[in-house]
C-alpha cells in the first residue's frame, strides 16, 4: 500500500472541519482535509444558521460570501407550545442589535466554506472515505484512506489528526470512540414551495405529537422553505417518521401557517448526536470537533454553530499548543469543558423537565408579556447564557406569576 506523510489530516469537510482547515491553513499550517463525499454534497439538515453561527461565519471572515451567495435573512424566532401559544421574537431585541439568523441549503453552504478552507491553502482529499485508524497506545500513527474512484486504498501517516464526521456513528465506534445512544435522535426533513411568501422567522413548533421533538419551518427563500421534524428515539414508534412529516405539515396548514405547499425533493432522515461530555474528545495528537465530539443543542437539534465553534477552537489550541509543556488536545478538550459542559447539563434538564405541555405553554405565555424573561430564554435556548440562570427563584416567581 502506498503511503502518504500528512501534517495535519482533517476528516470531514463538514462546518466544523472546514472552520478547523481554514483556520489552520490561513496560519501557515499544512492541512489536508478528506471526505468520503463528492463536492457539491447535500447533507440532511434544517439549514438554520443561528446567530451564534452568523456570528462563527464573521470570525471566520466568510459571513459576506456566504450571504452574497444567496443567504436568506432571518429576523425572528417564533416558538408555539404544545397547546398553540405562540411567541415570536426579534433576534435583534433578544440578543442586541446587529443580531439575526440565516437559513441556506446545506449543499450551497458547504461548497462555500469548503471553496473557502481551499483558497485559504487547505489541500482536499475529496471522495475519499477514511476507513480505519491504527494507533500506539493513544498515538494515532496511521490511518487507512480508500480512493473510491479507483479503489486504491493509501496509509497516511499524519502527525495531528483532527476528527469531523458528524454523525458517522459506525465509523467512530470503529474508531474506538464511544457514542451514547441514549442522546440521539432522528431528523427528517424536505424541501417545499409555498404559494404565499413565508414570513422571516426561524419557527419551531413543539406540537403535541412531537414534544419533547419539535418541527420547524425555516425558509430558505421568499417561498421556498426547509420543513422537518426531530423525534425522540423510541418515543413514537407508532408512526413512521415521514407519516409525522406529513402530519405535521398537514397541522400547519389548518393553521393557516403555510398555504400552498408542495414539496420539491425527497423527504430524507439522519441521527443527531447530542451526546458532548460523556465521551473523550481529545487525546495525544487527536481531536473530535462538531457533531462527532455530540456538540449539538439537545433542545433545538442546533448544530452548525457548535461545529464551527469547535473546530475554530480546536484548530486555535493546535496553532497555539504545538510546542508548548501542555499537549494542545488538553487545552481544547478544557476549554471546551469550560464553555459547554454546564451548558449541556442545563441544556438536558431542560428537555427532560421543560418540554412538557403544560410547562412549555406557561413558558410560552410568560415570554409574550416578560421581555425580560423572553430574552433571557432565547438565549438560553440558542447557548448564549446558561440554562442554570433560569433557575434563579426570581426567574421561576416571573414564570409562575405571570398572567
Ligand atoms: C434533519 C436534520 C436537521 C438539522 N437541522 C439543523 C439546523 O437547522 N441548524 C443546525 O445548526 N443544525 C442542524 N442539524 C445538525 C447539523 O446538521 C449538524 O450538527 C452539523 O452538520 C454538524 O457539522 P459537522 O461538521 O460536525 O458534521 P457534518 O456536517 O455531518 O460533516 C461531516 C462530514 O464528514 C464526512 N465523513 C464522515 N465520515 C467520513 C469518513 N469515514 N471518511 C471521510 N469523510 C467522512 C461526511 O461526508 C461529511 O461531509 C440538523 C441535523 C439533521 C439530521
């Protein structure tokens, strides 16, 4: 088998390791980034770029190519509770100003942000899927990569490698890596025309039939909009996942919240791993980042902008950390820890202990005559502040008194 020496191997040219390859490469470092996919890629998602993810895009300098390339702007997060309350906040009240949200098709947003990781001097290993790792102790020395254009199959032998395949469960338990299952859950979404223009907000509807799940319609264009759901797994065996599409979509359009829908392309599934500090996410010259460290927001099935987050961190440890006493892996997974770890805690007491229907609807209410308390709740819900401060008694008063 041939071999190949690499400086630093990114696997993935998802969000997260697109932030870390182009990050690395604008600092001088040689970068290869491998992906199993054929570029431009679809990957199954709601296409919701949150405003912590707007603001990862600016970090990253690539914010103005993303929206000149067709960006829809998003200017308000509407929630309806179980029972059909329903709040609808500007993100640029809740948050401050300059705040806002952005929704793109995942197979135009990749291209850019891995077009962008290659002109910053990243080099692409595209439609090569890694397929094993051998290690020394907790060394990775070497990993096996298969062409599949010509199934030639190549050892690469890098000196940092640094993980971003996303929900490629099989591969990470193959890896070594453990994956608890009890935080994943299933995605399923299309695309749909509308006959009407869509208003400007990031919906999320925690009906009935879904919570602790929840759908969302987030438009990608005037009238043109991403729809799915995100169940559960084992809660709702039942029905089949695209029968609750359906269904779902069927409710809003009694609600007289979408009109005219047809749908475009084929309704499409996919795990979401929300499983971040129960599992190693860094070791003697590895690194997860993203989806596959199970950095995605168990309340909002939010990932893009945790990926981005962490492989923008990730890739600042490694710039930093080489040649330092401390291993740069330390220094991610304890800064990570530092940002997240209490975050998740608070994130998944939430869903256990707030996503019920009679809570949830309180919660509601209370946000549409509490600007406060409404602000203070978005940005729990998007990771700007800690769940743990909606713990306060003068928060829980706020909620139980409000009229
Ligand atoms: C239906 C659905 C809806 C969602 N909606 C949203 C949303 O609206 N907003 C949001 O922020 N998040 C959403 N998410 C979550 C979001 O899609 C992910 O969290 C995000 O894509 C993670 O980015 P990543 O870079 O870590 O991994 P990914 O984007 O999954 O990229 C991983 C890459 O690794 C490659 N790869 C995997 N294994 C290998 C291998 N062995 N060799 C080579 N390459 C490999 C894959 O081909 C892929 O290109 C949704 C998820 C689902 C399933």
């Amino acid at each position: 088998m041939r071999s190949k020496s690499v400086d630093i191997l990114v696997i993935g040219a998802g969000p997260s390791g697109c932030a870390a390859a182009s990050y690395l490469a604008m600092h001088g470092h040689r970068v290869v980034i491998a992906d199993s996919a054929q570029f431009p890629r679809d990957k199954t998602c709601g296409d919701g770029i949150s405003p912590l993810a707007v603001r990862m895009l600016i970090r990253l300098n690539v914010l103005s190519q993303v929206e000149s390339e067709g960006a829809f702007r998003i200017e308000n997060v509407l929630i309806q509770s179980p029972m059909g309350k329903m709040n609808r906040s500007r993100f640029d009240e809740s948050l401050g100003a300059n705040e806002y949200a952005l929704a793109m098709p995942r197979i135009d947003l990749d291209s850019i942000l891995l077009k962008y990781a290659l002109s910053s001097g990243a080099e692409a290993m595209l439609h090569t899927r890694i397929e094993e790792v051998q290690t020394d102790g907790d060394l990775i020395t070497s990993l096996t990569a298969k062409h599949l254009d010509s199934n030639v199959r190549v050892k690469i032998q890098p000196r940092h490698v640094i993980f971003a395949v996303g929900a490629n469960i099989g591969f990470l338990r193959r890896c070594g890596f453990t994956v608890n299952t009890q935080n994943v859950s299933l995605a399923t979404r299309s695309y749909y025309s509308t006959s009407i223009p869509l208003p400007k907000d990031y919906a999320l509807y925690f009906d009935e039939e879904l919570i602790p799940g929840y759908g969302w319609v987030f438009p990608v264009a005037n009238q043109r909009a991403n729809i799915g759901i995100g169940v559960v797994r084992g809660r709702h065996r039942a029905t089949s996942n695209i029968e609750m599409l359906d269904a779902f979509i069927n409710r809003r359009v009694n609600q007289e919240v979408l009109c005219g829908v047809t749908r475009e392309d084929d309704v499409k599934g996919y795990p979401i791993r929300s499983d971040y500090g129960t599992q190693r996410i860094a070791g003697a010259n590895w690194m997860l980042v993203g989806e596959a460290a199970g950095l995605v927001n168990p309340l909002t099935g939010e990932g893009i902008d945790l990926a981005l987050y962490s492989g923008i961190l990730a890739s600042e440890c490694l710039h930093a950390g080489i040649g330092l006493s401390q291993p740069y892996s330390r220094l991610y997974e304890a800064e990570l820890s530092r940002r997240f770890r209490l975050l998740f805690v608070g994130w998944r007491i939430c869903r256990n202990l707030l996503l019920r229907r009679h809570i949830m609807d309180r919660i509601v209410h209370t946000m549409s005559v509490d600007s406060e308390l409404r602000s203070l709740i978005v940005k729990m819900g998007l990771g700007l502040e800690s769940p743990i401060s909606l713990a306060h008694p003068k928060w829980l008063y706020r909620v139980i008194r409000s009229r």
